[in-house]
C-alpha cells in the first residue's frame, strides 16, 4: 500500500478510533505551540508528513492539546521509572492510536505490545517507521471478552510484571465495557504489574459536543470516575500507587480551586491514575 492512501484510510476510522488525532497532532506541533511541553516525537512528525492532511484545525481546541502534552510527559516519565525496576519486563499500551511510547521507553532489553483495532493497526503498518525487533502491533478488541489471550503473552512476560498503559480510550467506553476491560486486566496481569489509565469526571459525561476537538468526530463520552481511588475500586486487585490531575500543568492556585471544590466535584476534572496490581 501506498503512503498516498493515508489520507483516505484515516478518513474510513469510525468516530472513537478517529479521535486518534488529536495526540498525533498535538506530538507533532508540539514544538510550535508549546515547546516547554515538546516530548520530542519524532514518529508523530513522520506520520505528519505522510499524511500530508490538513489538521490544523485541532490545533484551535489549546486546552485539549496542553492536557495530552502534559499526560504524554507524566506517562513517559512513570514508565521510565518502572522500566528502571523492571529492565526486562513489556510494555502495552492498550488502544495505542498512532502513538509510539517505545521510542522513549525502549532501553535495548524490554518488549513492547501496540494493540488497537485492526483498521488503526494498519495505520501504522502504513504509516509508523519499525525502530525496534522488540515492539509488535497486535488486532484486539477491548470490548470484547477474553482479549486479554489475544496479547499472546510469552510464557515470561505472563509472569513477570507488566506496564499497561491506556490513555484516551476508557471514556469513550460504556460503563460496562470499562468494567469489563479492569476484570480482565485484573483477573490475567501479573503481580506486581502496573497500569496507567487517564479518567475525566462524570459531569463531561454526555459533553463531548463540548470539546472542538473530539465534538466533530461523533464520538462521545460515556464514562467517567470521580477520583482515581474510584479507578482502582473496579478491581480487588487494583491498588492506587497515586493520583495526578491536569490541574498540577496550571500551578498551585488551580490546584488549591480544584480542592476547594472536590465535595461538588469529587476529584479532578480529568486526571491519570496510576495503579499497582496486587493479590487482595
């Protein structure tokens, strides 16, 4: 396949699958609108230029591309740390979009497990460069039980601790298929393994007509979770290592208004958990 047909593949993602965009552009121009932010991504670049496809129109929702800078940092940093511990140990990033974490996170003796639906997963066959034997995309399904065997785990990886990271997709899922998604995570990942999910509130809830750059795609939000410590409930094998919110990008005064007003709110208004997996 050709890269000129980039632009009419991306055109047939359905509308949650289409929201990809919005962190690819937000990477790749990341320079231009925020370079205290730029993670340096130079896949999401390369994507750009083969895409050659106006969106530059993504770039007027500021809030949405700040708030994906600033989760790309604090998952780059949170798995750089886990892979300090775990040398060996794979990674997954579960709805991986276009996003490539392993150009940070690759230290020449980890794995590495893209997963996405099959229409995004020929993206980046088409469109993402191979830098590494030890990173693979794979066809799943989250919302479809037993998916968690389709990752075709190695007997090691099976047993060793994992970094799971999913970012961007829980709120586009229903309630039930999140639950469905933790049961699995839950019930198969080893001990000791870690998962590193972003969650809004539930009053955005209903709102994506809201957010300019997700109102277009006719996707919509349809869960959300009030704190982390409500994230980690959904499993008894789910332990809060610790709660971050979008507010800590804006400085102390935004922090102190978010807590004034978390008994109307319960929590932040969108923020990452970060989750150990534990015998209960």
């Amino acid at each position: 396949m050709q890269p000129a047909s980039a632009p009419q593949d991306i055109g047939m993602l359905d509308a949650v699958s289409s929201t990809l965009l919005v962190p690819l552009m937000a990477r790749a121009r990341a320079g231009s609108i925020y370079p205290w932010l730029d993670p340096g991504d130079t896949q999401a670049q390369h994507v750009m230029a083969k895409i050659g496809h106006d969106l530059d129109a993504l770039l007027q929702d500021r809030s949405a591309m700040l708030h994906v800078l600033w989760r790309t940092q604090l998952l780059k940093r949170l798995g750089k740390a886990f892979f300090e511990h775990h040398p060996d140990s794979q990674g997954i990033n579960l709805g991986a979009g276009l996003s490539d974490y392993f150009q940070w996170l690759n230290n020449g003796h980890n794995g590495w497990l893209d997963v996405d639906l099959e229409g995004v997963v020929s993206l980046r066959h088409l469109l993402l460069p191979v830098h590494s034997p030890t990173a693979q995309d794979i066809c799943v399904d989250l919302t479809q039980p037993g998916w968690w065997q389709q990752l075709r785990l190695s007997e090691r990886a099976s047993r060793e601790p994992l970094l799971l990271l999913c970012e961007g997709v829980l709120m586009y899922l229903t309630p039930t298929q999140v639950r469905a998604v933790f049961r699995e995570i839950g019930n198969n990942a080893p001990e000791g393994s870690e998962l590193v999910c972003d969650f809004m509130t539930p009053l955005g809830v209903g709102r994506a007509h809201m957010a300019p750059s997700v109102s277009g795609t006719g996707a919509e939000f349809l869960w959300g979770a009030h704190n982390a410590m409500e994230v980690a409930h959904l499993h008894p094998r789910m332990e809060l290592i610790a709660q971050h919110t979008v507010a800590e990008l804006y400085g102390w005064a935004v922090c102190w208004a978010e807590m004034c007003m978390t008994p109307w709110t319960g929590g932040p208004l969108y923020g990452v958990a970060h989750l150990q997996i534990t015998e209960p």
